[in-house]
C-alpha cells in the first residue's frame, strides 16, 4: 500500500508500507523527521502525527492509553502517537500531516 506524508514543508512524501507495520516503523525506515523516543512505547508522545481527516476514517481507534497519553499532551483533534497506530489493508492512500 501506500501512504503519503504531508510534511513541513508542504511537500509530499509517498511510501510503500505493509499491513501490520506501525506508522513509526513506516517513518523509520523512509527517513521522515519523526522520532520515536520511547521506541514505540507510547509514553513520550514525541512521534505524533496528525491524520488527515479523510483518512480518519480507515485508521484503527485510539486505546484507552493512547488517550490518556495524548490528552496528557493536550494533543489536537486528529493527533495520534505513529507508533500505536497499526495499517491495516484499509490504509492504502493513507494521508499522515507531520506537526
Ligand atoms: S515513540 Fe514514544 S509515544 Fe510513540
């Protein structure tokens, strides 16, 4: 599949990814300037990404500790940690805005 990264600068970053990777790994192994400094823990809240909202739609729900997590980081709307989002097969397309 494909997932596009929308970065700072406004251009765009187009990826292969598999289904079962984590965004963060996707990132990792594309050279995007995200960094993952619990290495995918979901404690430190320094991978996050903002999903574009057409794409909300298709990613997986947040856990409970993801929540707690980005409420604790008073997070936006759309704002989620790379590495507790999984891609599933409905992610081809996916459209991820770097912060
Ligand atoms: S790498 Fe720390 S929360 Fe994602």
């Amino acid at each position: 599949m494909q997932v596009f990264f929308i970065l700072n600068d406004g251009q765009e970053k187009i990826v292969e990814a598999q289904a079962g990777a984590t965004l963060l790994d996707v990132i990792s192994e594309n050279g995007i300037p995200v960094i993952g400094v619990c290495s995918g823990s979901g404690v430190c809240a320094s991978c996050q990404v903002k999903i574009a909202p057409e794409s909300a739609p298709s990613v997986q729900p947040p856990s409970n500790q993801e929540l707690d997590v980005l409420e604790m980081f008073q997070a936006d709307d759309g704002v989620r940690l790379a590495c507790q989002v999984t891609l599933t097969e409905q992610n081809d397309g996916l459209r991820v805005i770097l912060l």
